[in-house]
C-alpha cells in the first residue's frame, strides 16, 4: 500500500501551481525552432519527497514534456521506471497526451513489470513501462509517478511490507539529485519534508538553485528550484558531467565518520568477514611461500582477484551492498567488487591482519557532503606501521599493483570502528607506469628493414601491454604477438619473439622482445630514401591511452581525464645505406609544464640516425587548464609517427 501524502499533496514548483491551462503552458514551452538541437524540452519537472522519522520515503514526481521532432516522438513512446523491488516500489499514477489539437487523452493501457536487462550484475533490478502510443510533433506528455523506498539495496533484514524500504542507515535521509540534463528544462523543482527534530545538511555544487524554507508544526519542508536549464555540454574525454552541472547534495548523516563507523557496524553485525575453519586452512597453506608483511598481503590481493570471477548473481535480500560472508564468497567464487572486497578481509584477517572494507567512487569526484556517493567496494588492511593501505582485488587481475592506479584522485571513505573521514588516493608518479620500447635496426639500399626491438613496462603500462595475452587463449598468443608488428607494416614479417612467462606476472615486469624482417619497407626513387623509422610509427600503443586523445580543440571548457598516469621513452638506431645529405628530419617543440612534458626528436651521427622520444603524463585527472600542454604533447609524438624522413641517394 502506498502512503498518501499528508503534507505534500502534488507539489509542483509556483509555475506550474498558477497555470490552469496546460495548453497555454505548451504553446509557450517553444518549438524546434526555439531549441534547435533537442529532440523534446520539458516543461517542467517536480519531485515531492516526504520523510518520515525512520527514514522511510514517499516520492512523488510529476513532469511534462514537449514533443520537438519525430525522433522525440519515438524516444517517448512508452513511460518507463527503473526499481530495485528489494528496496523500492514504484508505480506510475497517471498518463495523460496533451494533443497539438487541444484534446486531451488520458492513457489507460496496462503497466507491465518485467526483469530489467542486465550484464554482468544479475540482482532482479526490475522496470515497470507503459505504452504510450504514437504521438506527434508538438504534442505534450504528462506523467505522474510515485516511490517509495531507496536507491541502493544495502543490508537490511525483512519485516513489514514498510520495513523492507527503510534505508539501511536508519533514520537518515540521503539524496543526490542532478539539475543537470540532456534535455532542455524550462523549470525544475525538489521539495523536501522531514520531521523537524532532523538536522539536514546540503549543499548546491557547479552552479546555484533557487531555495526556500518553511516551518510547519512538527516538520520542515526545503524546496529547491532552478528555471532554463540549457541540455549539457559535452566535450570528448571529459570529467563526469556530475563533477560539472549542477546539482544538490543532501544528507541527514552529521558527517563522513558517522557514516564510515555504520558501515563498518553493519558489516560486523551481518559477521561478513570472520573466516571459515576452510578459509583458515586454505590461507594458512597459501602463506608458506610468503617471506614478508608486504608478501602476505600481495599473495591473498592476487589470488582474489584471479581466482574470483566478476559475476553478479542474486542472493537474497539485501542484495546490492552486502558484503557476502566468507562461506558463501569462498564456496561460489564469484561476485561483484563488494564480494572479492569480502573475501580478501576474510582471507586477511585469518592471516592475522586487521582489515576492514572501503566505499569508493570510481570515474566521478565524490563532493563533500555525506550522501551516498559511491559505486565501489575495496579493502583496507592495516600495516604493521599504523598505517591502511588500500587494496582492490576487483581492478587488479593479472596487474602488477595492489591498488589500480587507475584509480587515483579517487575518494573513498573506510569503514572503520571509530569511523573515518573522506580521503582521496594520491597522485601515482608517471615512473611507476613507465613503457620503454628500445629499438635497432639497419636498412638496405633496396628498402629492406631489419632489426629488433624491445618493450617493457610496469604499473598500469604492464597491465596494458600484456593485453596480448590476458584477453586470448594461450594458443593465440603467437597471432596477436605477430598482429601487434602487422600493425608497423603489413609486409612485416616476424622472425623470432620472446616474451615472460604471463603466467609469473608477480616475479617480474613484463618484457618482449621481437626479431623482424620488412621487405620494401623505405620507398626508395632514383635520388632519394623515404621511411618512418618504425619506433617512430608507434607499437604497442594500447599502452598509450593518450594518443587517442582528440586534439582537435585548442581549449577545453572542462576537466579530463587519461586511463592513468604514465612515463613513455623511446629510442631506435637506424644504420643507414650510403647517402649524401638528409633532405628532411622532423623536428618538434619541446613541452614542459607541471603535469606534462615532452622532448624528442632525430641525430643524425654519420651513417646511424637516432631517435628519442620522452613523454609524461603526471596525472590521470586534469584541470581544463592542462590542456594545452597535454594536447601539445601528445600532437607531437603523433606528429613524428607520420613524418617521413628523406635522404638523398
């Protein structure tokens, strides 16, 4: 049964309130030719939301939108809503068509409840649709829905048909609620009623909203509103677009350490972590190798992170955040970060460490204030020294690296006992990521490339260079070894690789080191030699995420962001066939900035030429301002991949 509102009937915001004729609102909402790019505007959008003492909430939403083109038409043919039926009952109220023509159809078609789709994580998230019809070009859609409950499925045990939609840090209330949109909005608005006795704290970030406060008797109610909200700019390799637009951070939490201390309670009082007689065991025989505090922890991060495979399987209630216990993680093997997070406490912990479990936010800054903010779970293990060091046995499956440094800058939040405040993961140096290709080769006067070369790398760049082995079967090992040389010259023909064991990724960075023959490879006229020296075309440039980087635009408006900090050095020797004098050598600027630099270029010394490269990239998030340094940077080692050298004969 749902509650009906008491205090908050249907609460739109004041435009909507004092506008009886919802044709008079839609014929001024624009057209086409008002917003140009946008497919529908919405009219407006409201959400009422009333919290009640235990936490529990009743949401109602009410938005109409504009149909601007046909493609808005077919995006909007069916409503559709999006649950976790575990923690939250949704169902849609009313459906109404504003015609063009002035009529007004009321839709009266059957909701259906179905399985959502899902990939990977397969915990009954279910949606609830209707089917609208065909609709037209300047007709409006009026829907009217209602929630109760919360977003997120955490730990919390069964009871009443109420209880199951109590958040699991009872008695709080949290939202995140984006005034950002793809779409154009003419007015949205968000009211919040919550008994008096509880203290609300929130904050507006990128932008500012419109607000108001009202006490009544034994409630107060906040409403926030913000009218022309422009569809959102989009720039290529850009920050989260929640790290930029506007939105509204609310939260009932008195701060960062209240909530790391209830996750940290309410994973003891499920006893998540406390390892089974068969965990001990199977820990105890995993450590015999082990020489070391440090090897300890390497040897159980790892063997979680390759031996439990990422499968998101439904367990029951309060699936979603539940840290599964060890019986279950250790017996099944497979689950979602939270899981593999689970597992390595228990295994930690039955080494005698203490560890506990850790919220973070991958792929978007977490801002501060208390709301739920995160996407991902890892693992926290206290050293000898006093200190937490942070593992993710979910990111690093055949990595080098304990913790990814995929993600740093990252915040994240330990549920320890006495609780903790929000912490960010520093900058990882461009050294630990480095990729080093060292080349030498000699050309004939027929054009004929000899040579060999090697690559290593460590960090993030090892875990990228042994993509050709981690994501094939041994058997094609050999293929993509050989497609990675194709990749310099089709004519290329590899006579002779060697590489690491993959299978020792631990005892050693990785190495690989290729032998080659490329017939016809320099074009070679009557007076002159054309080539690429082949270090110079580029190999292995999985591992150089940035040179994929869209340099078109000479500034940026926001933030973005590389796969990971990373060092590049490259260097080739090349024994030339006689020649006279060097018509043409490439040359660039050099880049020296805080974050990014980069020196390269060619030496001629008699018969040899030489070539070095060096480029860093000190961060995997930038401002808007680092821009110009990186771009260059990067322009400059594509730059030298498609010169030609020529000499003459």
């Amino acid at each position: 049964m749902r509650k009906t509102f008491t205090l908050l009937s249907l609460l739109c915001f004041v435009f909507t309130l004092n506008a009886q004729n919802y044709q008079e609102l839609i014929a001024k909402a624009g057209d086409a030719k008002t917003f140009p790019k946008s497919d529908v505007v919405v009219i407006f959008d409201s959400t009422s939301v009333e919290m009640q003492a235990s936490g529990l909430s009743y949401y109602q939403m009410h938005q109409l939108v504009k149909i601007l083109t046909i493609e808005g038409a077919k995006k909007n043919h069916v409503v559709k809503i999006g649950y976790d039926p575990l923690s939250a009952y949704v169902e849609i109220q009313k459906v109404v068509i504003h015609k063009v023509n002035g009529e007004k159809i009321t839709v009266n078609n059957p909701v259906l409840d179905y399985a959502a789709p899902a990939r990977a994580i397969y915990w009954g998230a279910r949606e609830i649709m209707m089917e609208v019809g065909r609709l037209e070009t300047g007709d409006a859609l009026e829907v009217v829905s209602f929630k109760k409950g919360y977003t997120y499925a955490l730990l919390q045990g069964s009871g009443s048909d109420e209880e199951q939609y109590i958040p699991p840090m009872r008695g709080h209330f949290y939202d995140i609620v984006p005034f950002w949109s793809y779409d154009p909005i003419l007015e949205k608005t968000y009211v919040l009623s919550i008994p008096s006795d509880k203290k609300l704290q929130f904050e507006v970030f990128y932008g500012e909203l419109k607000s108001k406060l009202y006490f009544e008797e034994d409630r107060i109610k906040y409403i926030f509103s913000k009218r022309d909200i422009a569809p959102v700019e989009s720039e290529s390799g850009m920050v989260s677009k929640n790290n930029v637009n506007t939105k509204l951070l609310m939260s009932t939490s008195p701060d960062w350490y209240a909530k790391g201390n209830w996750f940290y309670t309410v994973n003891e009082e499920y006893d998540a972590f406390t390892p089974t007689d068969e965990v001990q065991a199977f820990v105890n025989d995993l450590l015999k190798p082990a020489k070391n505090e440090l090897d300890s922890i390497s040897i159980l991060t790892h063997w979680v992170a390759d031996h439990m495979r990422y499968s998101g399987i439904s367990m029951g209630e309060g699936e979603g955040y539940t840290l599964h216990n060890s019986k279950m993680n250790f017996t099944d093997r497979c689950g979602v970060c939270k899981d593999k997070a689970s597992l390595l406490i228990s295994f930690l912990r039955a080494a005698g460490f203490e560890s506990y479990a850790a919220m973070t936010m991958a792929g978007e800054r977490i801002d501060d204030v208390p709301a739920d903010q995160f996407n991902h779970s890892v693992t926290v293990v206290k050293r000898r020294n006093g200190e937490y060091q942070l593992l993710d046995p979910t990111w690093v499956p055949g990595v080098r690296e304990l913790w990814s440094s995929a993600e740093q800058q990252q915040g994240y939040l330990m549920g320890l006992p006495e609780g903790a405040d929000l912490m960010y993961t520093p900058i990882s140096p461009p050294e630990n990521h480095y990729v080093r290709i060292k080349g030498e080769s000699k050309l004939d006067k027929t054009g004929t490339l000899k040579g060999s070369f090697t690559i290593t790398a460590e960090g993030q760049s090892d875990a990228a260079v042994r993509g050709v082995f981690r994501y094939s079967v041994r058997t094609e090992w050999e293929k993509n070894l050989e497609e990675e040389l194709l990749k310099l010259h089709p004519n290329a023909l590899l006579t002779q690789v060697t590489h690491t064991d993959n299978d020792k990724y631990l005892e050693q960075p990785v190495r690989i080191t290729y032998h080659y023959e490329i017939p016809e490879y320099a074009l070679v006229t009557e007076n002159e030699i054309l080539f690429t020296p082949p270090m110079a075309s580029g190999v292995f440039k999985s591992a150089m995420s940035h040179l994929y980087t869209n340099t078109k635009s000479e500034t940026k408006k926001f933030g973005f962001r590389d796969r990971c900090s990373r060092l590049v050095e490259i260097s080739e020797e090349v024994q030339l066939p006689k020649f006279t004098e060097a018509l043409r050598l490439p040359s660039s600027n050099e880049v020296n900035d805080e974050y990014v630099s980069f020196t390269g270029g060619y030496e001629l010394d008699g018969k040899k030429l030489k070539f070095n490269q060096t480029i860093s990239l000190g961060k995997r998030v930038y401002e808007a301002e680092d821009w110009p340094a990186y771009r260059q940077a990067v322009i400059n080692q594509n730059y030298f991949a498609d010169q030609k050298i020529i000499l003459k004969k």
